[in-house]
C-alpha cells in the first residue's frame, strides 16, 4: 500500500532534489536498473501511486513543479520494482517564448502530468530499467 505520507516525502525530497542537484545526476539515478521486479499485476500500484501523489500535492502549502512531481512518483513506481519513464516536453507561445512540461507514463498510464501533458510535445524520456 502507498500512502500520502510516503508520497509527501518523495515529493519533497524530488522537489529539493530538482532546486540543488545538478540534472545529470537526477538522469543517472532516474535511468538506474530496478533492483527488484514487480511479479504481480502493476496496474493497482500504479493506481496507488498517482492517487497517493495527488492527495499529498493538496497538502502541501507550495506548488511542487511538474519535474519533481514525475521524479517523486518515478522512484515510488521503482522501490516496487515498477517501470516508468518521464517525458519532457515543449511547447511554444506566441510570443516565442517556451514552456517546458515533465510527465510520467507507467505501463500506459499517465501517473503524473496528464491533464497538462496533451498542450505539450514530448521531447525527451527517462526511462527506469526493468531488471
């Protein structure tokens, strides 16, 4: 069972994480093989996990960016095991400038990111190794 309180800790942790490591190291962690492999049907852990995530967003008194959002669910997803992969994305304004955009995909399901996900085009992917 994943709980908000587990996923406030990733989220803040991933939130830090993304402000003071530099993103080469947050690649090489996020690109790491599974140390274990999740033997049963992933789709209930992968539920727990966005709606786990998502409850512990609403608690807390700042906005996590939607890169430490994708990270802290990414590492719940590979403690059990569980492949996923971080999109980032773009998209350009009028004005020229561009928004960038991190999402995360497990299995088909968007975990983070997704009612965002659809303004953006996906540029780059993270993906965790499956052992």
């Amino acid at each position: 069972m994943i709980d908000a309180a587990s996923a406030l800790v990733a989220l803040i942790v991933a939130d830090v994480a993304v402000r003071f490591i530099p993103f080469g190291v947050i690649v090489k962690r996020v690109r790491s093989e599974l140390r274990t492999t999740h033997t049963d049907d992933a789709s209930n852990a992968i539920k727990q996990v966005k709606w786990a995530i998502g409850a512990a967003q609403r608690r807390i008194p700042w906005t996590i960016p939607c890169l430490a959002t994708a990270i802290a669910a990414n590492r719940l997803l590979a403690r059990r095991g569980i492949p996923s992969e971080i999109r980032l994305g773009v998209r350009t304004g009028s004005n020229s400038s561009i928004d960038a955009h991190a999402w995360l995909v497990a299995d088909g399901v968007f975990v983070t990111g997704a009612r965002e996900m659809p303004q953006f085009e996906p540029l780059y992917a993270l993906a965790t190794k499956p052992r």
